[in-house]
C-alpha cells in the first residue's frame, strides 16, 4: 500500500506550497476532503515509480492564550497518527521559534520516523543558517525550497527508503483471477451494513481471515465460482459473526483500498442525496483510474419523488463519471445486491480488456472515415495506426501527425467509438495522441 506522508509545522513555514508541489507532481486533482475532516488535505504523490499520500495539516487558526495552538496540536496528532512518516517543516528566514521547539518535542515521542525540512531555503543548501535547526535533536536538517522546487527530490528519496517493499502490507491472493473490491463512501452510507449482508450471505464463501496488517483487513471471498477480494476502507474488526467499525471513518483507508482495489463500489446514500463529500470521493476514484460501479443504497427509505431528485442531482453532480454502471440497492433489506456483482465483474472486465492493434487501427480509421477530425489552420491531422498502451484504465494511444491538434470533443468521439466496439463499461478510457512531427 502506498506509504502515508504527514506535513507538521507551525503557520507559514510552506506546509501547503509544499503540498502542492508534492502532489502535483502527478497531474491529478488533489483529493481535498476539506468538508470532512476540516482542516487536514489529502493527496496522491508520485516519485518516479513510487506513489505515496500526503496530508497537509495547514489552516489552523493561531491563539495566542494557549502557547501551542489547541487546534494545531489536534490536526498535528491526527495526522501523525495516520501517517507512516513525518515531514517536520521549519522557515529558515524566520530561524527556530517556540512554536517550532513545541512540535519538535510531541514529535520526538511520537514514535514515528520524522524528517526535518527547512523551507524557503532557495540558494542556500550550505548555508550556517541551516545549523541552528539541529538543536531539535531530529537528525540532519534537509534544506529545500518548496516554492523553487529545490531539494524535494533528495528530501523524498529519504522519506521514501524503506517503503518500496509491497510484501510487506500485502495479504491474500494476488493473482489475475481475483477482483479485488473496495467498497467507498462517506460515514453512515451503509458500508459495513453491505459489507455484512454480502459476508452473511450463504452463496458466498468466505475464506478463513487473514491476518490483520496495519488494522486492514481484506477478505478473500468466492461467488458463483468468481473470486473477490474484499479490501477493508471502514476500518472493520471482526468481532463473533459480523464486522463491526472501529474506527467511523478514515480518508487514508479509503485512499489506500481504492489504490489496491480493481474495482470500486462507491455508495450514495439516497436518503442525503450526492453531497460534497461523494463528490469528492467520485473525484478521486476517477482520478486513480480505478473502475466503478455506483450503488444508491437506502433505496428502500426514499418515495418516488425523492428518487426522481435523487437520479437528477446524479446526473448533475456526478456526471464525469457517466460510464459507470448505476443501481439502487437496500443494503439493510438485501434488496438488488445480486446485479452488483455482475456489474462489477463487468467494470473488472472492461478494465482489463485487451485490445488489439489491428482491431484498434481499424477502429480509428472506421472512426475517421466517418467523420475526419476538423483542420486547424494549416494543418489536418492524421492518424495512422493505434495501439493498446495499458490496462486498469486501459489506454489507448494513437499514433499519427499534427495530432496536437485534434480537439477535446473529437477525443470523446473516439473515445465513444472504441467504447462501443468493446462493450466497456465501469472504466475510465484513456486516449493518448502521440504525433511523429
Ligand atoms: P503554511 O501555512 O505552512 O501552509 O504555509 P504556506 O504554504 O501557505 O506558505 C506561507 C508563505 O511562505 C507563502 O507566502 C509562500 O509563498 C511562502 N513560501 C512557501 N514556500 C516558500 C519557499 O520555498 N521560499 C520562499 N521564499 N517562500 C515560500
Ligand atoms: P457505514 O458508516 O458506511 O459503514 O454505514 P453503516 O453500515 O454503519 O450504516 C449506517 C446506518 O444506515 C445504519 O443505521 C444502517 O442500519 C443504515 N442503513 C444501511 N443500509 C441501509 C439501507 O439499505 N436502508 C436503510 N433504510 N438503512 C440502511
């Protein structure tokens, strides 16, 4: 699973501006659960090969009565609790505070490995003003600027060592066969209600459990002679016959099981209608790639007017994710649970579909054919030949001339096309243009 990356420090030192470099690094939407817990920020991060989560703890309002600032010391704790690794930034314009002695001496206990970054730092990696920072008794200072970019690099690669082992948080089959699930929502959507009525349910065999790493679990599971692997968002515990949460909710749960998963179900509550937090949740599923199936659970609580609402607020707010598969299921009544599972194993399939280049040739040339992409300027683009670049999304890369060109909206037509040809359903498709002049 990817590693957890936390940022502490006091105001102003360049936690966010670090942020943002850091997760950027990765064109993606930063996955901001503002609305959820207030003050702490999530985000992918990507170092070569290596991916990892970062929280940004920034945003707290300073009060000067109480020394260290009630609400930082909260954001500062949960975020270090969550995390495998600290980031501890310092300003080095600014030299050593009380403030910054304050977090450096909770960090010290808090058991975790803590790295030093002194920020704003541009054009300075030798200077003396780097020394007074070791006084925090946190090992070598690493001076970076996270506004110029400079020092990140080296600064990552020593969060990072270690982490690169995926044996070590890995449990349970690995193998093609398997759709390994997870099941993603906001609190109180029904999470653990499905997650329990799907384990209780008779045709489906649930393995024995594997050992817990981390306070994950992940069920392995057969169902009409499917395999399914279950990976744990809500923080589940088994406890006699049922799971029960131990936790209500945890944003780096959700990311990581979604990173894992092939397939996620995302759940709706269809007495709240799609919230904020669904859509961000949305965004980050379709932002990881991830095939998605969504289901509107508590369908049996809602009147016909509130469905109709319900169906019309969907389309608004969670149309970028227009491919996947909707259904209205009671997780509590174990009502409309079966065509789930032929949906996700569909969203499995049509992510990993492979996909032929002459097949693929042929579709783009078809597609030309029927309507050409429009000329810009002095130029028509061309496409010559297509190819399958990846799978879970699966990509597919055109190649040809003058392919700059070719606008969004012809993009989707293709996309379209290739979409129909292969029956995908659930997955994002990616259309990579890549011209030879
Ligand atoms: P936060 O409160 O810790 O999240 O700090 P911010 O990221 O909001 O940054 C506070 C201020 O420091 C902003 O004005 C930034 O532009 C500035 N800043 C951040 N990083 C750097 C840096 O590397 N060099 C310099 N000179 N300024 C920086
Ligand atoms: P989680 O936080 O996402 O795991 O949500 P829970 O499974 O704990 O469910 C939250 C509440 O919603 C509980 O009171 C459940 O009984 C209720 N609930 C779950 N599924 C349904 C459903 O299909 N219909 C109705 N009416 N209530 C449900």
């Amino acid at each position: 699973m990817k590693p957890v990356i936390a940022l502490v420090g006091r105001p102003n030192v360049g936690k966010s501006t670090l942020f943002n470099r850091l997760t950027k690094s990765r064109n993606a939407i930063v996955a901001d659960f503002a609305g959820l817990t207030r003050d702490r920020h999530y985000g992918d991060g990507r170092l070569g090969d290596r991916e990892f989560i970062c929280i940004d703890t920034g945003g707290f309002e300073p009060d000067s009565t109480t020394g260290i600032v009630k609400e930082m010391a909260k954001q500062t704790r949960q975020a270090v609790a969550e995390a495998d690794a600290v980031v501890f930034v310092v300003d080095v314009r600014t030299g050593l505070s009380g403030q910054d002695q304050d977090i450096a001496r909770y960090l010290r206990q808090a058991n975790k490995r803590i790295f030093l970054a002194v920020n704003k730092a541009e054009g300075m990696s030798d200077s003396p003003l780097l020394a007074e920072f070791h006084e925090l008794g946190l090992g070598e200072p690493h001076p970076i600027s996270a506004a110029h970019g400079q020092g990140i690099r080296s600064l990552l690669d020593a969060v990072l060592e270690g982490f690169d082992g995926a044996e070590e948080f890995g449990a349970g089959p690995e193998d093609e066969t398997t759709i390994r699930i997870a099941v993603a929502g906001r609190p109180n959507v029904g999470k653990s209600t499905l997650i329990n009525t799907w384990l209780g349910e008779e045709r489906l065999v649930a393995f024995d459990m594997p050992g817990t790493t981390r306070d994950a679990i992940s069920v392995p599971f057969e169902r009409n002679g499917q395999k399914f692997q279950l990976i744990d968002t809500a923080g589940l515990r088994r406890k006699g016959k049922v799971f029960e949460a131990i936790e209500k909710f945890s944003v780096v749960k959700t990311l990581q099981a979604i990173a894992d998963a092939n397939v996620v179900l995302l759940l709706i509550d269809a007495t709240q209608g799609v919230t904020d937090q669904d859509a961000h949740i949305a965004g980050y599923i379709l932002d990881s790639g991830r095939a998605v199936v969504v289901a509107i659970n508590k369908w049996d609580a809602v009147d016909s007017y509130q469905r109709e609402t319900l169906m019309r607020s969907i389309e608004t707010r969670l149309g970028f994710l227009k491919f996947a598969t909707i259904l209205h299921i009671s997780a509590l009544k174990r009502q409309g649970l079966a065509p789930l599972w032929n949906a996700m194993a569909d969203a499995y399939a049509s992510a990993y579909k492979k996909m032929t280049t002459p097949v693929l040739t042929r579709l783009v040339q078809e597609a030309v054919q029927h309507q050409t992409p429009k000329k810009v300027g002095h130029f028509r683009p061309k496409m010559r030949y297509a190819h399958q670049g990846g799978m879970n999304p699966p990509i597919v890369v055109i190649h040809g001339n003058s392919l700059d060109h070719v606008t969004e909206v012809y993009k989707r037509y293709l996309e379209g096309r290739i979409r129909a040809h292969y029956k995908l359903t659930g997955t994002p498709l990616k259309i990579e243009l890549r011209s030879s002049k």
